[in-house]
C-alpha cells in the first residue's frame, strides 16, 4: 500500500538497551506505588517515541504530512499518549491499549482519559471480544468523541479461546481488522 513502516522498541524490548519495563514494575512495593511508576514509565517510553517520530520525519523518502501511529496493548497506551501531544502524526489505531491494566491502576486510568479527552488527531480502537476488557476502550473512544476529533471503536467477534488469545488478535488477526484500519488511515491521510 505505500506504507514505510518504523517498529521502534521500547527500551528492554526487542533490540532496545534498558530495564524490561515489567522488571521494573515488579519492584513496585504497593499497587498505588505500581500504577504511578506505570504512568511515569510510559512518559519517559513517550518521549523516546516522540524522539523516533522526529527521526521519521527527517528521512527523505517519508512524507511526513502522512505519518500515523498505532499501538498494541503498551503501544496502545503509548498511541493515547501521542494522539494528545500534537503535530505529528495525522492518524492513530489503538489495539487494545490498557486491556490487561486498566482495572488495576487509577493513575493509568486517569492519565489514559485526560489524554483521550485531549486528542488532537482521529483515533481508530480495536479489540476481540474476548481481551481482557473491553472498557479502556469503550471509555476512551467516548472522551476522544467528546473532543471533537473522528473516531471509531469496533470490537471484533472472539479471537481464539481465552482472554490471551483475544489480546493477540492485534497481531495474530490482521486479515479481520487489516481493511478496516487501512481505510480510516487512508480517509484522514489524503
């Protein structure tokens, strides 16, 4: 379809030199201390993706008026983040984002909403029925409509046999939602 395609990792994943972020929330020593560390981890993964964004940018043989983001469960709270920084990206596609953490940190919670509720660029939500919960989602599409910015959130019919299953349908589904995102992308990059 034309696309270049920039798969950064987050520092401790993949090829990327850091702490493993769940090493790090691991040490937590209360759940409050664990929800604000997860807030404060995906700040400091933001600006290291805002950076790689500014590298995008300047390569010559990216049009940089049709850059979109999107993000699988981390990355989905990573897109939230970025959908509420500004100029940039032009489109963004949220997978799942906070389906496994949502329930169990308000700071992210509130974080996810005010960003969300800030969004700057049109965001397309996607889930199986059967990830672990649908909420983050339903909640977040809500306030990004609320702003005033073109949304979608579809939920696709169960994926698999079990919560996990339906989380990895943002990898392991693209045939089922593939067309869908790349007509939303393609509506708000020309």
């Amino acid at each position: 379809n034309g696309y270049v395609f920039f798969v950064p990792h987050r520092r401790g994943q993949g090829n990327s030199p850091g702490p493993y972020i769940m090493d790090e929330l691991n040490r937590a020593e209360s759940k409050g201390e664990r929800g604000q560390l997860l807030v404060n981890l995906h700040e400091t993964h933001l600006e290291d993706q805002l950076a790689a964004l500014h590298y995008l940018q300047a390569v010559p043989f990216v049009n940089k008026n049709r850059i979109a983001v999107m993000g699988w469960s981390f990355g989905g709270i990573q897109t939230m983040l970025a959908v509420e920084r500004g100029p940039g990206y032009r489109v963004a596609v949220n997978c799942s984002g906070a389906a496994e953490t949502w329930r169990g940190s308000s700071s992210l919670r509130s974080r996810l909403t005010t960003a969300a509720s800030n969004a700057k660029t049109p965001v397309f939500f996607l889930q199986a029925e059967n990830d672990h919960d649908l909420t983050p989602n339903r909640v977040l599409s809500e306030e990004v409509r609320k702003a005033g910015k073109p949304v979608e959130a579809k939920v696709y019919p169960a994926f698999g046999s079990g919560p996990h299953d339906g989380h990895s349908f943002c990898s392991r589904g693209t045939e089922t939602w593939g067309p869908d995102v790349l007509k939303f992308i393609e509506s708000y990059l020309n």
